[in-house]
C-alpha cells in the first residue's frame, strides 16, 4: 500500500500556511486524489503558531495527525521550534532563511534541511502578499503532490473573481508560485538530488506536466 | 420551491461541521436550536446560510440548557429538530436531555467532542463518551453513533433522525473537534436515492380531536408522585430499550478471525488503528480490529464472541478508559488479557498504535 505523502505547514497567525494547506488539499481533490487537511487551532484568536497537517494519497488517508512528516516547512523561529519534532530521518524539513539565530534550533535527524529565502524574494520581487503562494510553489516543488498547473486551476478558483477586476494580480500569483517552485527546484538541481529515490522528486508522477507549466531553466 | 439543495448525488471536498449541516438538510431536519461553542460553531454556521431558501428555520439561545429544551420544544410541535454542541455545553445539555429520555423525545444532537474537564481545550478528544453514553440523572435511554469518516457523519446523521424518530429515544452523533475542522472528500446524496426513507414525524402535543373523547389524552411526564409509579415506566422503557437494542447496534470489525490480538476503538482513533493493523499484518503479526459504531447500545454480542476467541485485546483511545470501562462491562467474564492505550484529550496516530502492539508483542 503506497503511503500518502505527509506534509506539515508552520508559521505565525497570519502567514497563510492554513490556506496554502487548503488550496492543495483542493487541488489534489480535483485531481481526484485522496486528501485530507486538518488546522490546529486553539483558545487563541491572533497570534500563536499556526500549524497545517495536509496529506495526499490514491487511498482514503488514515489518522487526520501524525508524529512524523515527509516534508515540513517552518516559516518563523516558533515554528521551527514547534515542529522539529515532527522530523525524522526520511524528512526534509525546510525554513526560511531569514529567522535570525535559529541554526541551532533546527532538527539533526532531517534527512535534509534546506533554507530558502522565500520572504526575502516576495518582498524584493514581488510583493509580500504573495509570499504564501511563493511558499505553496515550494511545499508543490517539494512534494510533488500536485501539478503547478492543477494548482494555477485552484487559485483561479478561488481567486478568480480578483484577477478579472486586476489581471496582474493573476501574473503576481503565477510568479509567485513558479519562484516558490524554483527555490526548492535550485537546490534540488544544485546538490544533485534529481536522481535519487528523494520522495519529493520520485513521487512526482507527472513530471513532465509538472515542469512544462513553469517557464524556467532547470 | 427552489431546488433541492442535492440532487442525485456528488463528490465534495468539506469540513465535517459543513458535512453535518448538508447531511440535516438533505434528512429534512425542519430546525436547529444552537448555542455557539467550538469546535462544532460552523454546524450553526452552515445550517443558517443553508436553509433560509428552504424555508428552515434557526434559533439561538440564551445557552446550552436552553437549547435542548428548545429542541425538545420543537419535538413536541412534531418538527425533525436537533441541535449541536461539545464539551462543557454538552455537560449543560445533559439536563434537559435527561427530560427527553423521560418523555420519550427523538431529540437529536451532534456533539464535536473537545478536551476537559472543563473548558480545557476546544481542540479535540474523545472524553465525552461516558457524558453522552450515560449522561443525566438516569438510565442512559439514548443511542449514540461515534463516526470515524466524513462519508460516516453524513450517512449516520441522516440515520439519527430516523433512528430517534422510529424507537423514540434521543439520539446522538458523537463526533469531535478532529472530524469537525477536517476537510475530506465524501458523496452526498438524496437519501431517498439511496432507499432511505425519512421516517415520518409528528406532534406530541396540540394533536387533533377533543382529548378523552376523540382520541386518548397526551400525558407527557417527568415528575412522578410515588415510587413505583416511576419504577412501572421505566421498567417499560428499559424493556423497549433492551427490545430494540441488538437492532440498533452497529460495528466494523475485520481480520479477527486469526487474530490473537484484537484492537478495539472507535470514532476517528478507529482511523489509526485500522492503518496500523493493516501495517502489522504485513509484517506478519495476527492483529485485528474491532469497532463498535454504536457506543450505546454496544454490539454486545459481537463485543464477546471477539473476547471468546482472541487471547488480548488492546483498547485504544483519546481518553482514560471511557470506552475501555464500557467494553469491561460488555464482555465481563472474558479470559482475554487486556491492554490500553489511553491518550486522554490528545490524537492517537497510526505509528503510536503499531508501537503499542509491538510492544505487547515483545
């Protein structure tokens, strides 16, 4: 029975993990693949670690939680803290690289720990409301769970009614997520992880489909 | 009219709280009574941006013991009424849920369970299985479907209006906070397409006729004088209760046949353990799983021909021994070894379980 692919999203309350996590989750419905997302939540109205638990599959999924994730991406220094746990030795666990003095902090049991600047570029390049698409590209990048192009579908959905009234809007999402898609891509390309049995390349069942909607060298 | 709200039937991609309101709408639930609480406020939430069109109606009160006696009102106009609730409004609800079991009242709720004691936490658990198995000051004359699936919460609120409306004992679908935030993907459908007929419903009170004359007189009670006046009721209602239990209850269960360790959960727990004794069987280890669907009445008989026949039983769940005491009691006599795995207010995972049976295992 292939195991579905378990994702954790952390940052602080008004990151945009929870609709990062969700807009997958519906993309990968579309897709007609089993998914399931779940938020925590708590007592608190703002502020707080905000943490995501997403995973697909081809079979119904499992417990809704789960003690150890393929893929985790932590978006402040709380939320690398919280959710280190989480890492194990098939994890690749990625954060931001602009959370001051948290090397320390990070887990030594990931099967790989990658930082990647992505608040950095959607404040300089594009714009920092986009900065959860950015990372949507990278958690899509890194799993492999869904195509860019089922997830451009998805947000067309949901922010459809926006980009009419302004189509550069739809640009900046787009950009967006291909550069989210690109800074876990770089990485991957650069320490020539490309052709191992990493699960967020091989699980990338299309990949072709999945590289012929972003417009980027490789 | 306008349409119905689901014709035929469709895949959906919701959270369970959403799930909950379509599956009343689709059972021709007529009103809800609600006091907001969390994790279950979005059933109120969905329900009223749902039904206006539909000529529904919703009432929010004043607090939890309110909102049962209201809905306990609805009943008797003869409205397929319920309401929702968890955790400390559960523990208030308790109360004039007790006055339906007295009066015989199909009230259904829908409980998301979240943490306790108290307010503890609004996130999830599974210790409001004794509170709504057994709560009130009486004999537990309820019916309680502990749900595990989106698919399930929809099936099984459809079902819990008909179950009420059909034995006339209050019913309930114990969900949690889990179940209630969740999104996955289920298919509703007309229940009429799936040869499910709403049992009809009817005044308590305000019925034609001249009492005594054209018809028997109403004679609704939760107050007796004398003791064995109380005593001749209830010796009726537990006979009904026993009569139509082993109808009523439901499981799931699979690999017990072999198995020499048998798991037993339920609700959204049953998710992990069904993972993890499909992952142990495939190293080999004899494991299976039991779940009753029915916390009240339990599927007795099952209960003890799986207690006869394996030699461990381990009973997982997100509390401490609310359901394990309940097993107890159905298979009292059973030789079986016992286990637990008992994570009060917090989620049981599939890799906690495989490590639990493994560990018994040695």
């Amino acid at each position: 029975m292939a195991k579905p692919v378990k994702i954790i999203l952390a940052g602080e309350g008004g990151q945009g993990v929870q609709s990062v996590a969700e807009i997958i989750a519906e993309a990968a419905n579309e897709e007609g693949r089993e998914a399931l997302y779940i938020p925590n939540f708590g007592v608190e109205q703002r502020g707080g670690v905000s943490v995501a638990y997403l995973q697909i599959g081809d079979e119904p999924i499992g417990a809704p939680k789960f003690l150890t994730g393929d893929i985790v991406i932590a978006l402040s220094d709380r939320a690398v803290r919280r959710t280190k746990q989480y890492a194990g030795p098939d994890t690749l666990f990625v954060y931001d690289t602009s959370i001051k003095n948290i090397e320390n902090e990070l887990p030594k049991n990931a099967k790989k720990v990658l930082g990647i600047p992505a608040i950095e570029v959607s404040k300089k390049e594009l714009h920092p409301r986009v900065f959860n698409i950015v990372i949507m590209g990278a958690v899509l990048k890194a799993s492999g769970v869904v195509t860019v192009k089922n997830a451009k579908v998805a947000l067309e959905q949901l922010l459809g009614y926006k980009f009419e009234k302004d189509p550069k809007l739809r640009e900046l999402n787009y950009r967006a997520l291909e550069r989210g898609v690109e800074l876990v891509g770089q990485h991957i390309v650069e320490e020539g992880m490309l052709n191992g049995s990493n699960l967020y390349w091989t699980n990338l069942g299309s990949e072709k489909d999945f590289l012929d909607t972003v417009s980027r060298p490789l | 009219m306008p349409e119905k709200l689901i014709q035929g039937e469709k895949k959906v991609f919701m959270t369970g709280n959403e799930v909950v309101a379509w599956a009343a709408v689709a059972a021709q639930a007529e009103i809800m009574y609600g006091y907001p609480i969390t994790p279950q406020n979005e059933i109120m939430h969905y329900w009223t941006r749902l039904v206006p069109k539909y000529g529904l109606k919703f009432l929010q009160t004043e607090d939890e013991l309110s909102a049962g006696f209201t809905t306990a009102g609805g009943v008797l106009a003869g409205r397929r009424a319920f309401t929702a609730t968890a955790g400390p409004g559960n523990t208030l609800m308790q109360e004039p849920l007790s006055m339906a079991e007295a009066m015989r009242l199909p009230v259904v709720v829908i409980v998301q369970q979240r943490g306790g004691p108290s307010t503890a936490t609004v996130i999830y658990s599974q210790q409001e299985v004794t509170l709504t198995t057994l709560g009130g000051n009486g004999e537990g004359l309820r019916v309680v479907y502990s749900t595990a699936t989106h698919q399930e919460l929809f099936d099984y609120t459809i079902k819990a209006f008909n179950t009420a409306w059909k034995y006339r004992f209050p019913t309930f679908v114990l969900g949690d906070g889990y179940q209630a935030k969740m999104r996955e993907s289920l298919t509703i459908y007309e229940p009429e397409l799936r040869g499910i007929t709403m049992v009809p419903t009817e005044p308590f009170v305000g019925r034609d006729g001249i009492p005594g004359v054209d018809r028997e007189p109403v004679h609704l009670r939760n107050t007796y004088n004398v003791e064995e006046e109380l005593y001749e009721v209830l010796e009726k209602y537990l006979a009904d209760y026993a009569r139509v239990a082993p109808k009523i209850a439901e499981y799931e269960a699979f690999d017990i046949k072999d198995a020499d360790l048998v798991v037993i959960s339920h609700g959204v727990v049953s998710r992990a353990c069904k993972a993890a004794v499909k992952e142990l069987r495939e190293e080999g280890y004899r494991v299976g799983h039991f779940r009753p669907i029915t916390l009240r009445p339990l599927p007795v008989e099952q209960l003890r021909e799986v207690a006869g026949q394996t030699k461990q039983l381990l009973v997982v769940e997100s509390s401490n021994g609310q359901l394990d005491r309940l097993v107890k009691e159905a298979i009292y006599g059973s030789t079986a070894k016992m286990f637990s795995l008992f994570k009060p207010g917090v989620g049981v995972t599939t890799e906690e379980v495989v490590a639990q049976v493994k560990g018994i295992k040695g």
